[in-house]
C-alpha cells in the first residue's frame, strides 16, 4: 500500500480506489467459484456498489459533479 501518511486528498483517493477495485476484482471472482446463490447474488451487489462508490471518487477527482467541488 502506498504511504498513508500523505495528506494529499489525490493519493488518498487513489488508495481507496485501487482498494475498491481489489475488492471488485475479488467478488466477481468468487461469483465464478462460490456455486451459492446467496453468496453469488450477494457478492454481485457488493461489486455493484463499489464500483459506484469508485465512480464518485473519479468524480471527485475529475470535479465531475457539482456537490464536490
């Protein structure tokens, strides 16, 4: 993990997006091993969800949206 001890907002982004994206990446792959359908639906969703929440933090970066600017 990169230094955490930086207060530059950009890299904190950056941090918390790769995380998002490791997580992502990880749900999806256990939606192929995982043959429940619970634990399949429920990981979807995580994966869906984060992937928003890696879309608000590119907006952040990007100044996308109004409110976070």
């Amino acid at each position: 993990m990169p230094n955490e001890e930086t207060s530059n907002p950009q890299q904190h982004t950056a941090n918390v997006k790769q995380m998002l994206n490791d997580v992502i990446r990880h749900l999806r792959e256990d939606v192929g091993r995982i043959k429940e359908p619970r634990v399949e639906a429920l990981s979807e969703t995580t994966a869906e969800v984060s992937g928003g929440l890696v879309k608000a933090f590119d907006h952040y970066e990007s100044k996308a949206e109004e409110a976070l600017r």
